[in-house]
C-alpha cells in the first residue's frame, strides 16, 4: 500500500494489551525494538490500550531509532471523536509517542 508516496508494509506490530502491567514493561518494549529489528515498520497503538501506557511503551521502544522509516497508527476512543477533542487526544499521543 502506498500512503503519500511512501510505501506502507502491509503487515506490523499490535500493542494491544501492551502496558496493561507493569511488571512486563521491559519485555513489551524489547518486543516491540526486536520486531523493528526484524524488518516490521508498521506499529498500531491507541490512547485506550493501557489507558495510554501503549503509547508511551512504543515511545520508549523507538526513542533511539529513525522514526522516518517508521509509520504509528493511532486511535483515539469514541469519546474523543469530536473536532475540539480529538485535537487535544492527538497532541497527547504526539507527546507520548
């Protein structure tokens, strides 16, 4: 798929669940930097996964890589589906990740 002129891997890395403990942080992040690792360049996040710990899991895990080669999608919750909201639940995600 190519998305404005660059070429989006059709397959990639789920967080669901991810930053539900804390206990299984490191391990979570290793995965995440081991995929990456391996070739995936596709990361699917939301700001409801962990009540937006994901995020800030996947953040972690590409602070020291060339974001430029990476592509995140991120949801935001229905909640914040709103023009007014969904700005601020976007910069928050921005901030996280």
């Amino acid at each position: 798929m190519n998305i404005g002129g660059s070429k989006v891997p059709a397959i990639g890395l789920g967080t669901w669940h991810m930053g539900d403990s804390a206990s299984t942080r490191a391990d979570e992040i290793k995965a995440l930097q081991e995929g990456i690792h391996a070739g995936a360049r596709v990361i699917d996040t939301a700001e409801m996964y962990g009540n937006g710990r994901s995020e800030s899991l996947v953040g972690e895990a590409i602070k020291d890589l060339q974001r430029d080669d990476l592509f995140i999608i991120d949801k935001v919750l229905p909640s914040n589906a709103s023009a007014s909201r969904m700005e601020h639940s976007l910069d928050t995600s921005l901030k996280l990740v």
